[in-house]
C-alpha cells in the first residue's frame, strides 16, 4: 500500500516578503507624517492673510496660498486628516455590516442567504455615486451624512468574500465535531467562525479605506458632502476649478497629488496585509 502525504501550503519566503514588509512600512510613515503634521500645525497657516493672495509656491508656502492668502499645504494637511476620521468610520461601519450580514447568510436559513442575496445584487446594480449622492442630500450633507453614504454602500464585495471564507470554515472537522457537541450556531459563530474572520476583515477594513476617502472628497467636490468651511479635501479642489484657468495651477495640483499619494498608501497596506495572510502567497 503506498501512503501519499499532502504537501502543506508554503510559507512566504523572507526574500519575498522583505519588498512587501519595506513597501508597507514606507506606506505606514507617509501616514503617520500626515497625521502628526495636522496635529502639530494646529490653527497656523488657516488664517485669512489677503496681502499673501494667491501666491505661487514658496520656501514660505510649499504649496503656494489660496484666494484669501491661507497656506495651501496647511489646509490640504488638514483635509488629509479630516477624510481619514471620515474614512475610518465609514470603513469600520461597513466592515461590521458585511460581517454582520456575512455570519447571517451563511450561518443561517436558505431564506436569510437569499435576502441577503438580493440586497447585495440590488446595491450593487444600482449607479455607486448616484446613490452616495442621493443618501447624503438625504440626510441634509455634513460630516455624518458623509459616513453613513460611504458605510451604507461599501459592504457588499466584503459581504460576499466572507460569506465564502464562512461556507468554507463551516464544512470542517472541528465545527462539524462542535456542532455534535451540540453547540448552538451562536457558539460556533463567536468561537469558530469569526476568529477566522479576522484577517479578511482586517484586510477588507483597511482597503475599504481609500474607497472611503475617494468618495468623501467626491462627495464634497459635488457640494454634498463636507461643509465649505471645513478644510477638506473635496473643498480645496472644488475652490481650485475657479483658477484654474487664469494658471493657478498649485491650487488643484497639490491637494490632488496628496490625496492619491494617500490612497496609494493605503492601497499598499491593503495588499501587503492581504499578501502577508494568503498562505499561497509563497507559491510561484
């Protein structure tokens, strides 16, 4: 009788994970830049100072100055931070709704996997930005409406790879020999299931981010988001569109490029963080 033993998943090799580790550390301290320097700015360069009206960029303002002689680097700092408060409860409201909706359709009754169903399919049909717009006029604009428009629509594509990685985990040994223990679903769900969830949670949370981000400042360039006195992303590139073409070119150029230098961070944390977890990472 000859015994065949099944080659275990590889684990990633130092010498390919080293690159991702370096790219996500690099990623991880361009954030943490951004976060310290809006908290440490303070209230310094938002002031109104009409003698430095729209000055091109300087050793005194990197970035140049705005209509009313505010520093465009310190506003656009600003923003960053305030689209990554907005972004990290819209991410975090839309991961627990798909875990949430995930345990319920592939924990429970065929009824529930189909209503479950049919809401992903129906959000998922429908226009993305059409309906973020129509969520935040909705619920009057401001910060809040902003979050609840982003959490509201982002969960579907999470809901759908947990409620995989759950059919996957509920069919092994130690549910199947917990479930003849008797354990109730809730027991399994808590001790079994969601442990398992972790990782992918994790991962869909923190590349829900830049979604969240993008949207905010889309959300706020249409005027249905931010309020215009805050200094937010979508403001700033909303107010550039007015001098654009008389050539105040750094007025719309830098918050663009930070904004996707941001998201490209994020972005790279997410796949690092995705790439770090999949076993068959290793693989060729």
């Amino acid at each position: 009788m000859t015994v065949v033993f099944e080659k275990p998943p590889e684990t990633p090799s130092l010498e390919r994970v080293r690159p991702v580790i370096v790219a996500m550390g690099i990623a991880v301290l361009l954030l943490v830049a951004i976060l310290l320097a809006a908290s440490l700015t303070g209230m310094s360069g938002l002031a109104s100072d009409f003698q430095m009206r729209l000055q091109p960029p300087s050793w005194q303002h990197p970035f140049g100055t705005d209509m009313f002689g505010r520093d465009v680097l310190a506003r656009t700092i600003k923003g960053l931070a305030l689209s990554f408060r907005v972004g990290f409860l819209a991410a975090g409201i839309s991961v627990v709704i798909a875990t949430c909706l995930a345990i319920a359709a592939a924990s429970g009754s065929r009824i529930a996997d189909g209503i479950v169903s049919f809401f992903i399919d129906m959000t998922m049909g429908l226009p993305h930005l059409v309906l973020l717009i129509l969520i935040s006029f909705a619920l009057g604009g401001g910060a809040a409406a902003v979050v609840i428009a982003v959490a509201v629509t982002h969960w579907p594509r999470l809901t759908r790879i947990l409620r995989a990685e759950i059919l996957q985990v509920r069919n092994a040994d130690y549910v199947a020999v917990s479930r003849n223990f008797g354990r109730s679903r809730w027991f399994i769900a808590r001790h079994h299931i969601l442990p398992h969830l972790v990782p992918q949670m994790i991962v869909g949370f923190v590349l829900l981010f830049p979604h969240a981000i993008l949207h905010e400042a889309g959300l706020t360039f249409l005027g249905f988001g931010l309020e215009p006195g805050k200094p937010a992303i979508g403001i700033l590139l909303s107010e550039s569109m007015r001098y654009l073409m008389a050539g105040k070119w750094w007025l719309g150029l830098f918050p663009g490029l930070l904004l996707l230098v941001a998201v490209l961070c994020f972005d790279v944390i997410g796949n690092g963080l995705r790439a770090l977890t999949d076993p068959r990472g290793g693989r060729s």
